[in-house]
C-alpha cells in the first residue's frame, strides 16, 4: 500500500534545510586553504590550528562556559525553588501576580533587558566604588534572565505531581526539608535538567544583555566574535563556530539520552506501584 502524500513533510524539509544550510556552509568553508569564503581553493586544518594557538580566544571560550556553568547552576537552584513557590502560594491572585512578574524577562527584549541591567549596575558602581562590569556584572545578569525559564521547566512537572505523595509522607511523620529532598526534588529531576540545560544554552549564546554589562576586562565569545566579524571575514571564526555547533549537538545529544533514562525510569517506577496497588 502507496503511503499518503503529505505537503507538511515537505514544508518541514524546507525548514530544516533553511535552518542548517547556513551552518553547513559555515563548517565547509572553515576547511577552505584560502582566506574567503567566495571560492573553495582546498581542504586544511590550518584554520583549526590558529585556533587553538590564539591563547586570547581560547580564554574568552573557557570564561564563556564557565560563566554558563555556574548562571545556570545558580538560575537553576533559584528557580526550581522560586517555582515551587508560585506553585504552593494559596491566593490564586499572588500566584498569577508572582508569574507574570517571572514572565516579564521572558517577553521583553533583549536590547531593553541589557539597557536596564546596565543602568543597574552604573547606579550601583557610583554607590559602592569597588563595584564594576565584568564578571560578576554578566553573570548577575545571565542568572536574572535564566530563572524564568528554569521556573517554566519546573512549574508542568510540579502540576503532573500527586498530592497524594506528599501527604503520605507528612502521615508518616516527614518534615518538611525531607519531603523536598524525598519526594518533591526527585519527581522534578526531568523539569530541572531540562531547565539547566537551557539556562546553559541561553547564556551560551546570549549577546544582547551581555554587550550591555561586559566590561573592559572581560568578555564572552558571542560578543568576541562580533568585534571580530566587524573586522572582517576570518575563517578562524568559522573553525570556532564549527566547534561551538559540534559541542551544542553533543549537548542536545546528552540531554536527550538523560531524558530518555529518566523517562524509562518513571515508567518502570509506575508500573510497580500500579502492580502493588493491584496487589492490595
């Protein structure tokens, strides 16, 4: 039997080649002996290997993941908290209050984010004297604006939960620190690795807020690589993207077998308990 004719994979095609063609042709030129990207004259690794000798660069990577590290790590404690907070607030009206108050980084722009975020920071530089933009000024700002999604990766799992859960521990004389640490964190485990991961990925690639609050002795790779392009077309930039985009893949890669195993694992954890049940 002939399989229908569907147009939506055929759009979805179309999508695909449009979002990776780019990228493919970004990671082919950065293998071209030649100095542009207008003609291929022929393969090299020399591009690869003034990459790895620019010591310079190879320092703004390693403080850009850094930085992504620890805002996410910090973003994710803070919102997995912060949303079992929206979570567990009686008044409807201080629930939806507290929200769309997490949601206002989410919808408005980046330009206006970073504005505000420096004038912040200006205003506490000409308080506090010691006080300057560089590190500490990004990743302040990288943490504010990856909490609310940390708290939307967290908030659909806090609703899936049974209540009952909790309640059988409390009957069972459980306080308070140990059903978090129980019952409440390991059910949010999926909601908080997937909020990791994309407070990893956003402050990874964010350039807007950052070339806003960076200061002059530190950067990250987004805004090194637009000082750079400004400069003009250097293929060391397209051996760069090239490993930033093969370690991105690893990312997504990881994150979905991560999922994967912990899905398996729910699943064989609710057929026992529907086993048991069944026995009772």
């Amino acid at each position: 039997m002939m399989r229908k004719f569907k147009w939506s994979n055929v759009y979805l095609v179309i999508v695909f080649i449009l979002l990776y063609l780019p990228i493919a042709y970004l990671i082919y030129y950065s293998f071209n002996s030649g100095e542009g990207m207008s003609h291929f004259e022929g393969f090299t690794f020399s591009h690869y290997q003034e990459l790895f000798a620019d010591s310079r660069l190879i320092e703004i990577v390693l403080n850009t993941f850094m930085l992504a590290f620890l805002s996410a790590l910090l973003a994710t404690m803070i919102g997995t908290f912060g949303a079992m907070a929206i979570y567990y607030t009686k008044s409807r009206l201080h629930r939806t209050s507290l929200l769309g108050v997490n949601n206002i980084l989410m919808v408005s722009p980046d330009v206006i984010i970073g504005a505000s975020f420096l004038i912040l920071f200006t205003f506490f530089g000409n308080v506090f004297k010691q006080f300057s933009l560089g590190f500490g000024s990004v990743l302040l700002s990288h943490i504010a604006f990856s909490i609310p999604i940390v708290v939307l990766m967290v908030l659909p799992k806090l609703r899936e939960m049974n209540p009952a859960m909790i309640d059988a521990a409390r009957d069972l004389g459980a306080s308070t620190p140990q059903v978090i640490q129980k019952i409440i964190l390991p059910f949010l485990t999926p909601g908080i690795i997937a909020g990791y991961f994309m407070a990893f990925t956003y402050s990874l690639d964010d350039f807007a807020v950052t070339f806003f609050v960076t200061g002059n002795g530190f950067t990250t790779l987004s805004v090194e690589i637009y000082s750079r392009a400004r400069q003009g077309i250097s293929l060391e930039i397209n051996a760069l993207s090239t490993m930033v985009f093969l370690f991105s893949l690893i990312l997504v890669v990881g994150y979905y077998y991560i999922s994967k195993d912990n899905m398996s694992r729910r699943l064989r954890r609710n057929k026992k308990e529907s086993e048991a049940s069944d026995l009772l």
